[in-house]
C-alpha cells in the first residue's frame, strides 16, 4: 500500500498542525517546528551505527542493522509512544529528515500496528525549513516595519503587549535583550528562532497585515542572531519613539529583572536554588559590562548589588535594587541609547509617551489596541 504524502507546507504552519519529528534527538536539538514532538526512529547511537555501517558497507546493509536495532521491545516501546500520538493527533502529520526512510517505515509500522493510515511531510524536514526560509524573504519584502524605539527599561515590550500587529522578537528570542535578559531556561536554537520568525510573518501576511511594529534591536539578542535580510529591513524603516520619566523606567527594570526574573528562577529550580542561580546571573553580567563601565564605576554599582542580594536574602526585601538600577539606566545606558538614536535622526517619525504613541499608531497606521 502507497501511504500518503502532504506538500501544502503553507497550511501546515497556518493550522499550527501537530507534528512528530522521527529523527534522531541530535537532529531536533539543532533546529525544529512549533507543535513538533521529537519521537524518534532512532537513538542517537542507533543513528551513528546505522550511518557507520552505511559508510563502510551500504545502503542495504544500513537498512539492515538499523532493523536489528530497533526491533523486539525497543520497537514496541517506540510504537506505543507513536500510537498514543497518532491518537491524541488524529490530524497531524510525521517526518524525517528528507521525507524518505526513516518516515516511511514509521508511517508503515504505525500502519501495520494500528490501521492507521498517518500521512508524512514529502521532503521532509528539509522542504519544510526550504518553505519557511523563501518565506521569511518574501514576507520581509511585504511587511512595512514601524520601529518602537526608546531608552532602556522604557517598556517597549508592555507596549507591544497591546497591540495585536507586532513581531515580538524578544518573545521569539526568549530573551529581553540586554545583558542582564537571559531567562531561567536557555534560548531556542537559531534554527528554531528563524523557524518561529517566520511562522510568525507567514500568519502575519495570512490576514493580509504588513504593517507590523517591532522593538528596535541590535543584530543580536542574546547569543542568537536576527536574520540578516529582517535586520536590514527594520534598519531602514521609520522609527517612533517612546518615552517615560526616570521613575517608571526604574519600576518596570525593577518589576521585570527583579520580581518577575526571581520567580521564574525559583519556579524552575526551587526557592533556594533559584534565588542563587538568579543572584549569580545578575553578578555575571555585571561582570560583562565591567570594561564598559570602567573599574571605579563597577565596583561601586557591584557592591550595591550586594548589598541587595544580601538584603533580599536576609530579609525578603527588595527595594535596594532600584539604587543599582536607577544608576545604571542613567549612567551607563542613556549615554549608550542618545548615541545610537543620533544615528537614526532622519528615521524618527514621532516622539511621545505610551499613550501618545498608541495614538499616533491608531491615527498614522491604522494600529489599534488589542
């Protein structure tokens, strides 16, 4: 029986239909899909075996050990994981990497334990990543960017929070952008950020939306890259300002890098074991910016965060950390900020505070609150 294959990879990603990726979790780990679970064919260690043996003896000899490998309990234990996703996904869809052995046996042996006829990716992983990639560059051409620029801690990202034609990449990067951004658990890798990107800009386009906002970035936020053909693009859009007075930029750093950063350290790693690896992470990146801030200055704001940490942990205050904020917000990034928006002079379209600036996207734009 010829078991079928789906090559509309546009409403794939349009349906946010569930997948399951059969390649090897060595595979899944450099680049994915959203709404993919990683069952795979085979191990690690399986896949490196049956690749050596491919090498050295072939392609049927490859076959050959692979079946060996993963055969007896090792295969009935891989069916019944697929069985329960077949069941919980009646609609969706499994690959591999080319579309080619490795989905056609699953698809086969899901059929053959189940009755059901699964349909995989043609292409495979492959064709989907070729799809999104073509994708983000045709989207990238359409879309009519307005940039939110402002000072940090300004609140850029609760100001993307109220509208519904933004691209948040902070929230695609899974970092807040500076320094001291770093979530609990680790960034998507740059494959599975370019991916999502483009997921994002392909539903954008869907409903026939091309003007988005988007926070202003460097090339880099964290330790992952935003696409060249999208930085070049937002680099040579209009550029709108947002503003705030000293006080609430130092209570939204507070609220964000304070608060709400301890407890998600705490609710993945415990009270204890979280604040730890959340007070070191607000000391490592001090440690990043030491150059920068030169010795006088960095010893100065390091002993203040001390003193914080030392204080909150002693007794649960927090307040302390505002004096360290506040200095590092006026004194090391607004110097660094009035720098590079000097540069932009000619992009800047407005200027104003959160509401100003919402009203300005509803009037100019067409960007209405969500």
């Amino acid at each position: 029986m010829e078991l079928p294959e789906v090559d509309d990879y546009r409403s794939l990603f349009l349906d946010e239909t569930a997948l399951m990726d059969v390649r090897a979790p060595v595979e899944f780990q450099q680049g994915a899909f959203p709404h993919t679970l990683n069952l795979p064919l085979m191990n690690d260690d399986e896949r490196h075996k049956v690749g050596l043996q491919y090498k050295e003896q072939g392609q049927d000899k490859a076959i050959e050990l692979g079946h060996s490998l993963v055969s007896g309990d090792i295969k009935e234990s891989r069916l019944a994981v697929w069985t329960k996703f077949v069941q919980n996904n009646p609609q969706g869809l499994l690959y591999c990497f080319r579309g080619g052995l490795r989905s056609r046996i699953s698809q086969q042996w899901i059929y053959e334990n189940t009755g059901v006829v699964y349909p995989r990716v043609k292409g495979g992983y492959k064709a989907l990543r070729r799809f999104l990639i073509d994708e983000l560059e045709a989207a990238t051409n359409e879309i009519e960017p307005v940039i939110l620029s402002g000072r940090t801690g300004i609140g850029k990202t609760l100001l993307l929070n109220r509208i519904q034609q933004k691209i948040d990449l902070e929230g695609i990067f899974h970092h807040r952008g500076s320094v001291f951004g770093k979530h609990a658990d680790p960034q998507p890798s740059q494959i599975d950020i370019e991916n999502s990107l483009s997921i994002e800009l392909l539903k954008q386009r869907n409903k026939k939306i091309t003007k988005l906002v988007i926070e202003d970035e460097g090339i880099s936020i964290g330790s992952r890259r935003i696409p060249d053909v999208f930085f070049n693009r937002m680099k040579e859009s209009s550029l709108i300002v947002l503003e705030a007075s000293v006080e609430e930029r130092v209570e939204i750093t507070f609220d964000e890098y304070i608060i709400e950063s301890l407890a998600e350290y705490q609710k993945l790693l415990g009270e204890s074991e979280g604040f730890k690896t959340w007070a070191e992470n607000l000391q490592n990146s001090f440690e990043r910016i030491q150059k920068r801030l030169g010795g006088v200055r960095y010893k100065e704001y390091r002993t203040i965060l001390n003193d914080a940490i030392k204080n909150q942990r002693d007794s649960g205050e927090s307040g302390h950390h505002k004096v360290w904020i506040e200095n590092l917000l006026t004194q090391y990034y607004d110097p660094m900020y009035d720098y590079q928006l000097s540069l932009k002079k000619e992009r800047q379209i407005f200027r104003g505070d959160r509401d100003a600036v919402l009203a300005f996207l509803a009037d100019e734009y067409g960007i209405a609150e969500s």
